[in-house]
C-alpha cells in the first residue's frame, strides 16, 4: 500500500469510515457520508478508486452494473426527518488487514490506536477533519470523537 493510500485511509478510519476483518486474513472498509458532503464522497470514491483498492459493486435495483456508490434514506425518529446518504466500500482483501489490527479491539470495535502519533500524518489529519471535523464559528476546526471512549 503506497503512502498516500495509508495516510489516507488512516484519516477516514478516525472519522466516519468502518472498517472490519473478515476470515483468517482480509479486512474491508466502508465509507458512507450524508448526501450533503456528496462532493468529498466522490472524491474520496475516485481517490480509493484511483489508488487501486477494488470496489464492491452498488446492490440495489437502480444501479448500474459497473456503479460502486450507492444512495439510500434512513429515517430518524428522534428528529422525525428522512435523511439521504451516499455509501461505498472496498472489497475484503488481505491488504487491509494490518489497518484493522490497528483500528479494532479484539471485540472488533474500532479504537484509536496506541500509535496513533506515530502513524498521524497532515494527510490523514486533513482526511479526518474532511471526513469527521466541523468548522467553529469563532475559527478553528472541532473533530467529532463521540464514538471513541477516554480511554
């Protein structure tokens, strides 16, 4: 895996992007953003794509037979609204694997890493910020960790 490619998907793992093993060997990564960031998806869809990492096929009645993002609504109960996304995801390969050794507990849920500082890069930090990060009116830039504990 080529340094842009890790750095990269080092950032959307911190963010938004899931990723998990499968089998004795593989891993995959699945990246979904709100319809409203479709520009960042499907620049990130066409950098992953560029890159190299095979894509899984869109599987839904509308979609054509070589698309590979796929759109859905989900509703939420809470705010009572409908909200429409954007999803893609890689294919389970073994080159993956070493990301999810990084990223999952043993559990199998995602974690920052104990090295993170050693693996942090600007790249993986812009793609963080891009894929999970919002702009505080004062300045500055928050990054959404609720989904990470203290520990």
């Amino acid at each position: 895996m080529n340094k842009l490619l890790r750095e990269t998907l080092i950032g959307v793992i911190l963010g938004d992007a899931h990723i998990r093993k499968t089998g004795l060997n593989k891993a995959f990564i699945s990246f979904e953003q709100s319809s409203k960031k479709a520009d960042y998806l499907n620049f990130l869809h066409e950098l992953i794509k560029k890159e190299g990492l095979p894509l899984t096929f869109a599987r839904s009645a509308k979609a054509r037979e070589d698309e590979t993002v796929r759109t859905y609504s989900r509703e939420y109960l809470r705010y009572n609204t409908q909200n429409s996304y954007l999803y893609f995801r890689t294919q389970s390969i073994e080159e993956l694997r070493p990301l999810a050794y990084m990223f999952l507990n043993e559990a199998g849920e995602k974690q920052i890493p104990k090295n993170i500082a050693e693996e942090l890069t600007h790249r993986s930090l812009a793609f963080w910020i891009m894929d999970d990060g919002q702009q505080v009116k004062k300045g500055g830039v928050t990054l959404c960790t609720d989904s990470f504990d203290l520990e």
